[in-house]
C-alpha cells in the first residue's frame, strides 16, 4: 500500500508535521491539534483526512495564521521557482479574470485564460503578455504560494524540470504542469497553518521529494509569499509533462 493510498499514515504524518513545527507557536498548536482530533474518522478515513485539511485552511483564514512565519528576506528578489497544473493555473486565471470584471460568464473567462496562458509559454508573445495581464493573480489572494530556492540544490532544476514536482513535495499526479520563475518583494518561512495540513509536507525548511522521485535529486529551500502577480514572472512559462 502506498502513502498516498493509506489515511492512517497520512493522519500521522500531519501530527508528526504539526508537532515538529518550530515555527508554530505552542498555543497555535494546541487549537489545531483539537481541531484535528474533532475531524477525524475511527479508523481514519481519505475523506476525514480531506475535512482536516478544509478545516485547518478555515481555521488558518479565519484566525489569520497564515504568513506568521520568519521572514526570508535573503530570498526575496531572488529567482524562485513555482509549478502548479496547467488546469488548476488556467482555473485560478479565470477566476481572477472573473473578479476584475463580473460581466463575463464563466466559458469568455476560461477561453480568455487559456489565450494568455499560451501567450506567456510563448518567447515572442511573454513581454507584452506580462504587460497586459500584471494584475492577475498566479494564486488565491489571501493564502500562500509556494515557492522553492533552485541555488538551494546541488542539482540543477533546470535539468530535471519533469521531475520538479515531485522534488517540491507534490502528491504523485502526472499531467501537463507549468514551471514559473518569479521575484517577489517578500516571502516567509512557512509554518503548519501556511501547509493546509498537507501530509506531503515537512517542517524542516527544505522540500521532501516524494518516494517515486529519483534519489540522485534533493530537494529545494522553500518559502511562501502572498499577492503574487503575473508582474513577477521573469521569463515565459515553461509547459512539461509530470510522468510520477
């Protein structure tokens, strides 16, 4: 049986990450260690492990934990490293595209993202791209984007980009990806509230390469930011597919 496929290991690994947090403050810990106790199943179930993770990010938003976390400084206006789905970016595109303007119905915003989300992959389309769409958002506003430190890897990431979500720490899902290098003006070391609860996590500073990925790669130095725009991108998106 896998990680992924065993809640029981996954509960236990979210306490391990809880507990280990140094960047947790105790009385934080305490609130969310209850609220885990209250959402899990006997025997622990996948669907309890996904109402733990809705209610530690509730709870985060609510209470304001999120980007608590030492600040990193060093790394900000540096060149970070960020991937997420071309489906989930294209969505979370939408949405912001959405927001800026109510009018437009939900199939004008999913067509208008998926344009410029080719624009950006595209060498001679990304500079006026990244002008006309600064503003839009490359995750929700109000929670963290994860962002990961290349010079922090004596393998180039560059080199191995197929595998760069599985040395983040990503759940194993193969599919079309999309790598971002950006700057931002701040970022934080992230604590347990910052992780959503997410069993793949390690409270240790760096990332964990999943069990599928090669061992000859480690992982990266990691922090979060918050409000960061298509403005921070740095050089045209590059599109891959995640076979692990």
């Amino acid at each position: 049986m896998t990680f992924e496929d065993d809640a029981g290991i996954q509960l236990a690994t979210i306490i391990n990450n809880l507990s280990d947090c140094k960047q947790t403050p105790n009385i934080e810990k305490e609130a969310l260690q209850k609220l885990i106790d209250s959402e899990a199943d006997h025997p622990i179930s996948r669907a309890g492990i996904r109402r733990i993770q809705s209610a530690v990010r509730d709870q985060s938003e609510h209470n304001g934990w999120y980007f608590k976390g030492a600040s990193a400084s060093a790394l900000a206006g540096t060149e970070l490293l960020s991937t997420q789905t071309e489906d989930r970016f294209q969505f979370t595109w939408s949405q912001g595209l959405r927001m800026k303007d109510p009018s437009l119905t939900v199939n004008d915003a999913v067509l208008m993202a998926s344009a410029a989300v080719s624009a950006l992959q595209d060498p001679l389309l990304f500079t006026a791209a990244r002008v006309t769409n600064s503003s839009i958002p490359l995750h929700r506003h109000g929670t963290p984007i994860w962002l990961a430190d290349p010079q922090s890897s004596k393998k180039d990431a560059f080199s191995h980009i197929n595998f760069f979500p599985a040395r983040v720490g990503l759940a194993p899902k193969p599919g079309k990806y999309l790598l971002f290098r950006v700057t931002v003006s701040s970022c934080f070391q992230p604590r347990f509230a910052d992780s959503g609860a997410y069993p793949y996590w390690r409270a240790s500073g760096r990332t964990l390469p999943i069990e599928q990925c090669p061992a000859s790669l480690d992982g990266f130095t990691e922090v979060i930011s918050d409000g960061v725009t298509v403005a921070a991108v740095q050089s045209p998106l590059q599109s891959f597919s995640r076979t692990i």
